[in-house]
C-alpha cells in the first residue's frame, strides 16, 4: 500500500486538486499564521473618537452651508471676521515686534519652557492683573496656547462629563465646542438687548441645577459688545454664592472699553466666589496669531484648594507649554506698551461703532445696539418686515449674493434675528458696507413708511412728527456726514 505524501509543512498532501486547494501551505521559511484576537473586526475600520464626533465648530457649521457667492460686481466686504488685524489697519505697537524681537536674538527662549510657563513670564502677568487692589503672583498664573486653550482648561478642570456649564445666549460658540466635545452639556442663559445686553439675572438663576459645575461670564462681550457695571457684576456674583457654582471669567477683551465706560474684573469684586479669569494678548495688544493666553486664578478663600491648582499644572502638560519666544518677550510687552497705543486703539473702534450705529439706526427693519466695548456690533432684523427670508440665515446669504457684504447671522452665536458685524474693518469699506446694507434693506423691506406714493426706490418716508435730528444727534450726524481723513487732509492741503 502506497503511503500518503506529506508536503514540507507538516500538511497531508493529495493529488486531488480539490485537497490541494483546501490545504494550503505557508510560504517557506515563513512563520504560522498568529490567531486572530476575540473581538477584532476581520476588515479595517477606524472611526472617529466620540470626543472627535461630538466636537462642532457651530459658526464653521453654519458658515459652510451658506453658498456664499459675492456679487461678481461688486467687491467683498466681510464683516464677519473677529481677527482684528486681517485688514491690515489695526498693529500692534512698535514696542510689542521689538520685545519679540529681542527674544528671538538673545537665543534664550528657544527650547521648551514649564508647562505652565516660564516664571518670569508668568510673574509679569502676575503684576499686570493685580489692579484694583487685587494682589496676583505667578503661583496664580498658568500659560495658555491663547485665550480658547485657557478655557479649555478651566472647563475641563472643573467639569466631568454629564455635567454641565452655564453660558450665555448670544455668547461666542467656542464654549459649546470646547464642552460638548468632552460629554459636558451647556445650558444657556439670556443677555437683554434692551438693556445693553445685560445678564437676565432670573434667567441665570434658573439654569443652574446639581450639575452645574462652573459659569461662563464673557465681559466685555463677543457678539454684543458689552461692558458690564459694577453693580451688574455684584448680581452675578451674589446668585453664584448662592449656588456654590465657580465662575470661567472670559475676558479676554479686557480694558477694550469705550468713553464713559469703566472695565472691572471678576477677581477685582469677588469676595467668596473662585474666579478663572481667562485673557491674553490676543486683542488688546493685537496678536491673535501669537497665541498667547493665560488663567489668572482669583480665590481668596481657598474654595478651589490644591486639587484644582495642581488639575490645570497637570491639563497643561498636554500642550507641552505655550510660544516660547513669546513667553520671552512677555515681561517687556506688558510693561512698556504705552497707554496711547490702547487710547488710540479704543478711539478708532468706538468711531467706527458711531458711524456704523448712526447709518444703520435709520434703516428701516434694522435695530442696532450701541456697543459699549471690545469689537463687534449686534443688529437686530424685524423679520416680519423681510418677508421673502424666513430666517437670518437666508437674509445674510441673499445679502452677500446682492451687495457683496459679509455678516455673521445671529444663529451662530445662539440668537436668531440678529446680525453681528464687526468694527474694525477699515473706515471707507465700513461706510460703503453700511451703504450697500442699508440698500438691500430697502428693496426687500415691505412696511407702512415704504407703501407710501411717490418715493423712489431707495428713499424711506418718515412721519410727519420725526424729523432728522431726531434721529440722529449732534455728534452722530457729525459722524455720518464727516469726509474720510484721506478727503479731510485734501481740504486742508487746498486750503
């Protein structure tokens, strides 16, 4: 009897094509096929993380559904875009560039730093927010990659997942997408246009629950320009003592106050209540893209104990430590930028926020709300006299296809019928904005004060009993009819 073959690898053989194909041998040399793990999928498939997944940028979202298609006619004008230098009229002090420059050459700064920053760094910002008798050292200072990589870090210091943090309606939409990304839910409360967007305190008091972990405060305010008082702020303060509940202070545009005005820091009044105050140098010394932020931790009582201190030294070794050339040159940034440079920044913003206020308080259907500081204008629209959009939404993307004029609808900051712009796009593209602005208005506006006969397109009927000064005061209508510098200076010249 024949015995069987038997291949190299160990396999019975067959000279049966269907037995050779059934039994297949490794290549030689090769070792034995490894098993496959329980539980392992027999194809590729990576997904995203949940925290990938739950993480929306709401304005990005809203932003890239619009088909934003300009008139081909006429130039783009965006009035959306929170980056004060991207036009070019607003720099940062000669003193900043040459603090950085000296940083880079001396050659000290170009390794890694502590995670929570370099000491000196960090006292310089110390002695920079103690102000109104507040004392800070660089213990209660922790570095950032920017003011949003402060937040990040207060939120997920104080917050677990499923809890949640109280934020403002209309607010900046970064705090949702720093919360909901790691599984904490947001919960807002409401800011009163009548009343210059103050906080509505009952609104806020009934948001906080057992799980609320922190509030969210943002003064001066993005998108609405406001700057809270003293007094305001004492309210705030008084329900979250009440409550137990810490406060993320973003404040960020800090000092960024117009005439009349006074800016006062949550650490500056809080006696009991622990404060995250978040800044940087993003927008009053004008240096988004430097990325330098800070957390100044206000807590005269010790509430918030080591455990918290030690939880941001600890989250802050994820970004292995902010710019280091700028750490280096933070010292002489905040100590020798000249109070003219933030009076001069201040005085243009406020101008455009008068010429923009003054022109778009007579269109007919617009609202606007007088900002008080930092760098935006929100516009309510009276929808109902817009009857061709039923949302923001669709009114902006009709604008930007007609005019070519760019504004952020009030969607994206969590308020619908309403339209943030901002101020600090240069003077002539402002008032040829607010020219197309008014425009569009008026062809698609259907009132009473338009039903009336004999007016041209692009004229509005007033009652009888408004006259033009009343519309417009002394100072406003000097504003609106005043020629722009580079005409002021060929009068002169002609003169």
């Amino acid at each position: 009897m024949t015995p069987p073959m038997t291949a190299s690898c160990g396999v019975l053989a067959s000279s049966s094509p269907e037995m050779m194909q059934t039994s297949p041998c490794p290549p030689v040399g090769a070792s034995p096929p490894s098993p496959q793990p329980r539980g392992r999928p027999q194809e590729w498939h990576v997904p995203a993380s949940d925290i990938a997944r739950s993480t929306h940028n709401y304005i990005r979202s809203i932003v890239e559904n619009m088909k934003i298609e300009p008139n081909p006619d006429k130039k783009m004008i965006a009035l959306s875009i929170g980056d004060p230098t991207i036009f070019g009229n607003f720099r940062p002090p000669e003193e900043v560039v040459e603090a950085v420059r000296e940083s880079l050459l001396s050659l000290d700064y170009n390794g890694y730093a502590p995670s929570s920053g370099y000491a000196e760094a960090r006292d310089a910002v110390a002695r920079y927010s103690s102000v109104d008798g507040v004392q800070v050292s660089a213990e209660d200072v922790v570095l950032c990659s920017g003011c949003s990589c402060a937040l990040d870090l207060c939120i997920t210091v104080l917050a677990n997942p499923g809890q949640n943090i109280l934020v403002p309606r209309p607010g900046f939409s970064i705090y949702r997408t720093l919360a909901e990304g790691l599984g904490i839910r947001t919960k807002a409360y409401n800011l009163l246009p009548e009343r210059d967007w103050e906080v509505d305190l009952d609104s806020l008091e009934a948001a906080v629950d057992a799980d609320t972990a922190a509030i969210v405060i943002n003064n001066p305010s993005n998108p609405c320009g406001s700057v809270f008082s003293r007094e305001h702020l004492l309210d705030i303060l008084a329900i979250a003592a009440r409550h137990r509940v810490p406060i993320i202070g973003d404040e960020i545009y800090e000092h960024l106050v117009f005439p009349g005005q006074r800016y006062h820091s949550l650490g500056s009044l809080s006696e009991e209540v622990p404060i995250l105050s978040c800044s940087g140098l993003t927008k009053r010394f004008l240096v988004p893209g430097w990325r330098m932020g800070w957390i100044v931790i206000h807590d005269r009582h010790d509430v918030l104990g080591a455990e918290v201190r030690a939880g941001l030294q600890k989250l802050s070794q994820r970004i292995i430590g902010s710019n280091t050339l700028v750490q280096g040159a933070l010292p002489a940034i905040l100590r020798d930028t000249p109070e003219s440079f933030f009076q001069d920044t201040i005085h243009k913003l406020h101008h455009h926020a008068r010429v923009a206020y003054a022109r778009l308080r007579r269109v007919p259907g617009l609202s606007p709300v007088m900002p008080q500081g930092a760098m935006y204008m929100m516009v309510g629209l009276d929808m109902d006299r817009f009857p061709a959009f039923r949302t923001d939404l669709q009114l902006v993307d009709r604008l930007v296809r007609e005019e070519s004029v760019f504004l952020l609808p009030g969607q994206c900051f969590d308020l619908a019928g309403y339209v943030r712009l901002v101020l600090t796009v240069p003077e002539e593209q402002l008032r040829e904005a607010c020219a197309r602005i008014e425009a569009f208005c008026l062809r698609h506006y259907q009132g009473a004060f338009l039903d009336a006969p004999g007016l041209a397109d692009n004229e509005v009927a007033l009652p009888e009993d408004i006259e033009i000064a009343d519309i417009f005061d002394k100072d406003e209508m000097a504003a609106e009819t005043a020629p722009p510098p580079q005409q002021q200076q060929q009068t002169q010249a002609c003169a």
